[in-house]
C-alpha cells in the first residue's frame, strides 16, 4: 500500500476528528453520548464512516473485531 494513500486517509480522519471535538465543545458535551441528537448527527457519521476508512485504507470489507 502507497504511503501516500494512507496519508489521505488519516488525514481525512484528523479532519473529522476535529470537526466532532468542535461540535462537543460547542454543545458543552464530553462525549457524543451526552448529546440528544447522537444518532441523526451528520458531524458523527461522517467521523465513523472517516474512522472505518481509516482502517480499511481503501481496501472495503468488513471488519473483525
């Protein structure tokens, strides 16, 4: 795997990362469990979908856990 296809996708975590550390500040929560809108926030399916990318680096399928 090219390094820099990795990169692009720890990259784009590191975005989403920050982008959901903003959003609990701003809703004054520690955790997105505190927060009543958990399950329809586009801020924290985008920071899931960023974070099993991450893991897969490109490769799809499943994961195993």
């Amino acid at each position: 795997m090219h390094s820099s296809v990795s990169d692009v996708f720890e990259q784009n975590l590191q975005e989403k990362k920050r982008l959901l550390q903003a959003c609990q500040d701003e809703r004054k929560v520690t955790t997105c469990s505190e927060c009543e809108k958990m399950f329809e926030c586009e801020t924290r399916k985008a920071y899931v979908k960023a974070v099993y990318e991450s893991m897969a680096k490109g490769e799809g399928g499943g994961f195993e856990f």
